[in-house]
C-alpha cells in the first residue's frame, strides 16, 4: 500500500474528500517552493501534485507554463525537483507526493535511474500527460514494478471504448479533467462533472479526483462533493506568481482544503 492508498482509505474511513494541491517545483525559487511545500499538509492539504518545469508544457495554461519558465531560469532541474522532495520527507513521511509534468525529462534521465531516485526521494505517484496507455511498457509499467501510483487522466472525450484503457493500469486515483483544454481555461461545473465521474467510477474502484477549472472554496465543496475529491492547481500558482508571502498563500490553499472538506 503507498502514501496514496493509505490516504485514500483513511479520508474513506472518516467519510471525507480528498483536497489535492498543485505547486511548480523551484517556482519562483527553491526556497520558497519548498516553504509552500512544507506548510501544505498544515493547511489541510492531503496529496500533493509537484510539478517538473519543462520547456513545451502542452497541456498547461499560462499561469503554469509561467511558473515553469520561472523555476527554469532560475536553474530548477530535475535533480533539484527531487531534491525538494527529500528536503520534505526530511520532516514529514506521511503526505503523499504525486510528480506530475512530461516524459521528456524523465526519458533524458533514464527510466530505471529515475524511477530508483523518486521511490528513494519519497515519491508515491507519477503523473506523466504525455504518455498515453499504448506507451505503457515505456514508464507505467515499470514505475508500478518499482512501487509507485501511474496515475492517468481521463477527460470529457474519454468515451466507452477509451476508458478502459485508460483505467488499463491505472493506480493510486484517476485524475479527472472537468473541461477540454489547457489548465486554468475555464470554471468546472458541477452538474456536468458529476454524471462523468459517475461514468468511470462504474467502471473502476479506485477513487476519482477531479482538477482543472476549480478556483474557489465553493467550487472546490462543489466538485468534490459529485467526486472523491479536487484538485487545485492555477489558482495556487497564481497567487506564487504574484508574489504573495508564503503565509497569504497557504491561507489561500487552506481556504480551498476546507471548501473541499465540507462537500
């Protein structure tokens, strides 16, 4: 069982929703990625989503493709992404990590090297966006040999006959994006969430979270009240990006956690 199973069944047990959070590594700078870091799991965050900056973020919306440029002219690489995680773990080996970003930097470093770093850094799950599941031999398979969640997406377009494969080898959770597009394009409805979670969780036992378009306290106890959880991503960035100080915005991402937890 990973960090992630184990949160999972322990939100299950107390009849609560997951509330998932989202931060660049390195953005603006190490220092203070890692300080929002490490006051996440204190401001009601029970999974945290790490990003790994690189160059061509196809699926991320201005606020995150920003956020990488940030952290990468500042010098943020991988190595220093999984750094980060072993500084966290240094004082909490409880919350789960999930790194989410793009195989690239994955592939340049090698698969089996990379894979033995992130269990050794404490890492628990992988979202990779762009490896569909006809690539799974390439990192899903063997990131679950080595003990880590593959976490995959499915969106609005994920029909009857995608879904199975995408829920193929999933593990860990099915992250649900709520709108075609890029992250922070447009609100999340829940009406229109609801019958789609609804649709995979017939299909599959594991908890689905729902991210993309949730900005508020409200929205986020509406989605994850249609759903086993949120995620928020952009709007967390976005209050990085402009320079709050670390305290504003972990008020920020409590504010959200306790909108999650009240659905």
């Amino acid at each position: 069982m990973t960090r992630i199973d184990a949160t999972f069944a322990r939100l299950r047990a107390a009849r609560k929703k997951a509330f998932v959070a989202y931060i660049m590594g390195g953005d603006p700078d190490v220092a203070t990625s890692l300080a929002v870091m490490k006051g996440m799991p204190a401001a009601g965050v029970d999974i945290i989503e790490l990003g790994m900056p690189f160059t061509d973020p196809m699926a991320d919306g201005p606020t995150i493709q920003l956020a990488g440029q940030r952290a990468l002219e500042g010098g943020m690489t991988l190595e220093a992404t999984l750094q980060m995680v072993r500084d966290f773990r240094a004082g909490d080996d409880v919350t789960p990590i999930v790194m989410m970003g793009y195989y690239n930097p994955i592939y340049s470093r090698g698969v089996d090297r990379f894979l033995a770093d992130a269990k050794a850094a404490g890492i628990d799950g992988l979202i990779v966006v762009d490896l569909p599941p006809e690539e799974d031999d390439e990192l899903c398979i063997p990131a679950q040999a080595a003990g880590l969640n593959f976490i995959r997406l499915a969106t609005p377009t994920t029909d009857a006959k995608r879904l199975p494969k995408v829920l193929q080898n999933t593990s860990g959770f099915v992250y649900y994006v709520s709108v075609t597009g890029i992250t922070g394009a447009a609100a999340a409805v829940a009406t229109e969430v609801g019958p789609e979670v609804a649709r995979i969780k017939a299909a599959t036992d594991l908890p689905v979270i729902v991210g993309f378009g949730i900005s508020t306290p409200d929205q986020a106890a509406a989605i994850a009240s249609v759903a086993d959880g949120c995620v928020v991503g952009s709007a967390i960035v976005k209050e990085i990006g402009a320079g709050k100080p670390v305290s504003d915005v972990l008020a920020g991402i409590a504010a959200l956690a306790a909108g999650a937890h009240r659905a």
